[in-house]
C-alpha cells in the first residue's frame, strides 16, 4: 500500500512569485485535502477536494487554488506569494465520510523571501 | 471561541513515568475526537480515534484517550514514556459545526528524559 507523497519536499520562492505543490493520495482515497502550518502552530484547514470537486474551503484568500486529477492526485497552488506564506503544506487524503481518518504525507516546506 | 484547546505547549517527562497530554474542544454537535503525532520533519500520524463508540479509546504505542462529555475533553495517556515518544502532539475535532473538516489544536511538545 502506498502512501501519501509529496512534491517537492523543500521549497524556496520570492515575494509576488507563484508556486504549485503536488501530493500523490493513498492507494483507493478519493478525498484529498490541504493544510497549512505555520512555525509553532497546528495545521489550519485550505480546502478539500472530493472527485475532483472542491467541497470545503478553510479562511484563505482566493490566490489559494487547487486542483484534484481522476487519479486522485491534487495539486495546491499560491498566486502572488507572501512572506506569511512561508510554511509546512500538508496534503492528506482519505476515503471520505465523516468517520475516515486522513492519512498525511511529510509536507513540502516553503521559504518566501 | 476556540474549538479545541490543548492546554499545555510543553510537557516535560522522565523515561517510564506516566504520560498525560489535556484537550479540551467546544461543539454544540458530537464530535469525532482524533490525536495525531508529528515527529521532526514527518507528516502527522495517526496515535487513535474517537467516533461515538467506547469512551475509552485505545490507539497505536500504548496510548489512550478517554471521551469525557460533561467535561468536553479528550486527555491523551500513556502508562509509561519511553524516549521515542518525543514529538508533538495534536489534538483535532471535526464536526458538523465546523463544516466537518478537521480543526486542529495548536499541540504540545511532549520531551521525554532519561
């Protein structure tokens, strides 16, 4: 069973520059969802994608955006980076419903300078 | 309000003594009750679950959580600490009040000493 992977693991953008992160789901989940944690703090909630649709979305600007392909793989891009962006992107996916646990991969760190 | 509030960012322990990491949530619905663990530069694991069954649950190395209603809280304990229980641990809520997504607690640094 494979699990949840990220790409890349390490990234450094600038200010005003855009980035795009992809995560590959666990064998069989069709839900995947993001989460940003900032240095210190817990992981918030960006959005959530079911099928290929978004179906929940956290308190993030629309330069959020992401994208869930038929093979369930997601992508999470940011539009005109900024400085508080700088963090820990944890994609997890699961096999929907309430009840699923989600199963995280190990985040892609972005530095914005 | 805060949805769920771990209420210590640093516990401190020695090697074989008892383990208690507090969490308290707030939600007019039930909630499913989850702790997740992150050790350094890993994604989150998942220690154990909560989903209206046995108030008592039992998770993976050792650790348990027990549902308190009345208290509306969600403990994390483990008989005995051993060192590779360093990491930091998450408390997390989801319920229909929060548009069933998962609400994280800002989590607490468990050290663990020899």
């Amino acid at each position: 069973e494979t699990g949840v992977t990220q790409s890349p693991t390490h990234l450094i953008k600038t200010r005003g520059q855009q980035v795009t992160l992809r995560c590959s789901s666990q064998s069989g989940h069709n839900t995947v969802s993001w989460y940003q944690q900032a240095l210190g703090q817990g992981p918030q909630f960006i959005f959530q994608y079911y099928r290929e649709e978004e179906n929940g979305r956290g308190n993030f600007p629309p330069r959020f955006s992401g994208l869930q392909f038929p093979n369930y793989s997601s992508e999470l891009n940011v539009n005109a980076l900024e400085l508080d962006d700088s963090a820990l992107y944890l994609c997890a996916s699961s096999l929907g419903g309430s009840n699923s646990p989600l199963h995280f991969g190990n985040g892609t760190r972005l530095t914005v300078t | 309000a805060q949805s769920v509030t771990q209420l210590d960012s640093h516990v401190s322990v020695s090697e074989g003594t008892p383990v208690l990491l507090r969490c308290n949530y707030s939600s007019s619905y039930s909630p499913s009750l989850f702790w997740y663990v992150q050790h350094p530069n890993k994604g989150l694991q998942l220690l154990l679950k909560y989903t209206s069954a046995a108030t008592l649950v039992k998770g993976i190395n050792g650790f348990e959580a027990e549902f308190k209603k009345s208290e509306t809280s969600f403990h994390l304990t483990k008989p005995s600490a051993h060192m590779s229980d360093a990491a930091e641990y998450f408390c997390v809520v989801r319920t229909l009040e929060y548009g069933n997504k998962l609400v994280f607690g800002a989590g607490t640094i468990l050290r663990v000493k020899s």
